[in-house]
C-alpha cells in the first residue's frame, strides 16, 4: 500500500505498463510460436509469410520499448535461421531429376 501520492501514481502507471508489455509481449510470442508451427509442418509457404508477420510484430514492440532492440534482432534472426534450415532440408529432400 503506498503512502505517498507520488507513490500511489508510481504504482498506478507501473500496473498501466505492466498491462501494455505483457499484450505486446504476448502478441510476440503467439507470432513465433505460428512460425515454428508451420516449420514443424514443414510448410515453407506459409513459414515466410508468417516470418513477415512476425517480424513486422516484433519490430512494432521494439519501437514502442517492449523490447530490446538486440532482443528483436535476435527472435527475427532465429526464426530467418529455422526457415532457412527448412528450405535446405526440403531441397535436399525433393528427389533429383535424371
């Protein structure tokens, strides 16, 4: 229970940014987790189109200060890295014509 005013307005616009980071942070994380659903599938279409997403999302947390911006380049980068594993793995996969 704080004692002050000022205390008692730290505390109202510590739980308003709480709120703010945790449906951005949120927002990321159901993106990133539709990413790598799709590369578990094994559906590269759907993969790039759902990267694009997400990095739009992440990058929209970035800018409003959620995130790091070296924490934003990481996920992005991790997701790029999967998705090009996937490509390699399907090319290598599709059988050679004689």
């Amino acid at each position: 229970m704080p004692n002050t005013k000022s205390a008692a307005k730290k505390l109202r616009v510590s739980e308003r940014n709480r709120m703010y980071n945790r449906f951005w942070k949120t927002r990321v994380k159901t993106e990133i987790k539709k990413v790598l659903a799709a590369i578990e599938a094994k559906n590269l279409e759907l993969a790039e189109q759902l990267f694009s997403q997400a990095t739009s999302i992440i990058d929209k947390a970035v800018r409003k200060g959620v995130l790091h911006r070296n924490n934003g380049a990481r996920k992005k980068s991790r997701l790029a890295r999967k998705i090009n594993q996937l490509k390699a793995a399907l090319v290598s996969e599709a059988p050679s014509s004689p």
